[in-house]
C-alpha cells in the first residue's frame, strides 16, 4: 500500500461536474481521478480542475513529490467531498489554515497522528467540516494557533483527550472561535478539550467553547474552567 497519498472520496450529483485539486505553495503532484481516464503527472497547479462526465462516487487519489499542502479554503466545490484519507507519509508542510475549510458534506476524515508533527499553525483547517462527529487525534506539539480551527463543526460529537498537553507557544488569541458554533460537543468532550488545556500549562489565552453548557458539565471539567480562568484565560461557553 502506498501510504504517501491522499485520497478524496467524491460523490457527483450529476453529471458533467467538475472538482479541482486545491492546494498551496510549490506543489508536484500525480492525480488519478478515479473514472478511467489517464493518470496526470508531474502536476504543479494549485487549482487543478476535472470534470467527471458521469455521476456517481469516485475516489480521486493525489501522490505528491515532497510537500503538498490542501487549501480547499471553502471553495465551492468543497461540498463534493464525502471523506478524505491522508497516508501516513504524506508531508503537509507546516501550516494548515484554511486547509479543509469548507468541506461540510464530509462524514470522515482519516487522518494519521503525525499527519501534524511540524505544523505550527491551524487556524480555520477545519472550519466548516460539516457533518462528521468525530475528530481523529493529532500532534500538536508545535502548532501556536487553532483559531476558528474547529469552529461549525455542527455535528462534531467527540473530541479525543489529551490533545492540548503539549503544544508550541500559543499565541494570546490561540483558541479564539476555536469551537465556536460546534453545538453538539458532548459533556465528556467539553471535559477533555478543558482538562487538556489546563494541564498545559499556559496563560493569558483566549477560547471559545460550544456544547454542552455549564450546568451539565463534570466536576473535572468544572474545576479546569475555574484553574483556566485563574491562570488569565478569557473563556466564552454556554451556561
């Protein structure tokens, strides 16, 4: 199995639909769009567009030479994609803003852990990630900024513990909007993203929290908010 790959699940409503490869910065990349026609290589388009002649489900697979950086940044035909699977030696780069943003018809990202080991900054990579409602666990242990990163992720459930232990040197507004609009954030998630957090370490930082409301929440998460709010954060959450 080639695991330096990553592979779009598409679903076409209709026939004659196009869908573009969308990614940033210098870019080599093969693509097998998944409908028979010839596999193109050597691509170095940021915006590489392929109209599928018949409706129906197609798994585009990218095979990138060195880093490829997704950049769907709400583009319109976001709204294509049904999952998304990344290989485990796929090089992103090390910023991922705006990098699934707008992908609000996906029930699944498939993502390796060390999917962000380097990456430094988050912000809005899955704004918008509509329908899934469960996040994979990531490192983040460099990364400085998560603003907006999960932000209307309305049917997002379950969100992994210990995400939030190590990271790089927030920035004062790291987690601004971060999960704003996310409503069906359970009260065992509202614990781990709070816990995690606090056991950070770090001071002066801003969030935003959907989900469940205060009154619902567990003693653990409770005693986090208030650890947090003593060490200067500045916390929005429902009551």
């Amino acid at each position: 199995t080639n695991t330096n790959t990553i592979a779009y699940e598409l679903i076409m409503t209709a026939d004659g639909q196009t869908w573009n490869v969308r990614t940033s910065g210098a870019v080599n990349y093969d693509v097998d769009w998944g409908d028979g026609s010839a596999v193109e290589s050597g691509v170095t388009d940021n915006n590489k567009a392929h109209t599928f002649t018949t409706a129906g489900t197609y798994t585009v697979t990218v095979t990138p030479t060195g880093v490829f950086r997704p950049y769907t940044n709400n583009a319109t035909d976001g709204n294509r994609v049904d999952t998304v699977t990344v290989g485990s030696n796929v090089d992103v780069g090390t910023n991922l803003d705006k990098a699934f943003y707008g992908l609000d018809k996906v029930t699944s990202l498939d993502f390796p852990s060390t999917m962000t080991t380097g990456v430094t900054s988050l912000s809005s990579a899955f704004f918008s990630v509509g329908d899934i409602t469960t996040f994979p666990s990531l490192d983040y242990s460099s990364v400085t900024t998560f603003a907006n990163a999960w932000r209307s992720c309305a049917d997002l459930v379950d969100f992994p513990a210990n995400q939030f232990d190590t990271t790089g040197t927030l920035v004062s507004n790291a987690f601004a909007s971060a999960w704003r609009s996310c409503d069906s954030l359970s009260v065992q998630s509202v614990e781990n993203i709070l816990v995690s957090l606090d056991t950070n370490g770090a001071t002066g930082i801003s969030l935003r929290l959907a989900g469940a409301g205060r009154s619902t929440w567990t003693t653990a998460a409770t005693t986090a908010y208030n650890s947090l709010l003593a060490k200067g954060w500045s916390i929005t959450s429902p009551a």
